[in-house]
C-alpha cells in the first residue's frame, strides 16, 4: 500500500485561461525587445501566428467530450493534438530550410511562449484544490 501524497491526490482539471495569458504575454513583451533588438519582425509575427492558431485549434479541441461515454470524440481530440504540434513543426522546419535565421527565432519564441504556458499550467495544477 503505498502512502497518500500531494502528487498523487486526483484533482480537477484547471482553467486554460491563466496559461493562455501568460503564453501570450510572453509574446507581447517580445515585440519591444525584437523592434529594440533589430532583429525581423516575420520572425515574430510567424512565432506568434503559430501560436494563436495552435492555441485556436486547442480550443476548438476542448470542446469536445472526451471519455468511454464519447470514444469517437476522444479519438478526435487525441488526433487533433497530435496534429497541433506536428503541424507548428512542420512549418518552422520548412521555413528554416529556407531562411534559417528566420526559423530559429520563430522556434525559439514559439518554444519559449510553450513552455511558459505549460509551465504555468503544471504549477495551476498542482497547486489547485483536491477533487
């Protein structure tokens, strides 16, 4: 048997809205620092693109139902999220073949947006109220 803790206890699933604001933030602080940085706004601007349509089809994902009650619909959202990120990455490869630079930046923005708006969802989550 193994003892109760804090990382196992079932919780409710948290609100989207908190990470989306601060993915997006992190976009918005971006543009002075590009403009101040010299570096090219179409790096930005597709990084940002990227985003709010990855973030676009996230909520048109959610949704769906998901569960034994709605396979179908499951199905549907676990194929979209794989599309979600296959399609961003497919993008930025393609444009990285054939402006590097240009790629780079719009990943590196991309991933940072990401991983701040994951980064703030595990902690919502780990720090919400029990279920």
């Amino acid at each position: 048997m193994q003892a109760p803790t804090a990382l196992m206890r079932p919780r409710a699933v948290p609100g989207r809205f908190v990470p989306f604001i601060a993915g997006g933030a992190l976009l918005v602080v971006a543009l002075p620092i590009f403009l101040v940085a010299g570096w090219s706004l179409k790096s930005w601007l597709l990084a940002a693109v990227l985003w709010a349509a990855s973030e676009g089809l996230g909520l048109m994902l959610a949704r769906l139902r998901v569960g034994m009650d709605n396979v179908g619909s499951s199905g549907v959202v676990a194929f979209g999220m794989m599309f979600r990120a296959i399609a961003v990455m497919v993008v930025l490869i393609a444009v990285a073949v054939s402006h590097p630079r240009l790629g780079l930046t719009a990943a590196l923005l991309y991933a940072l947006a990401y991983t701040l708006q994951l980064g703030v969802a595990l902690v919502t989550f780990f720090t919400g109220p029990a279920r």
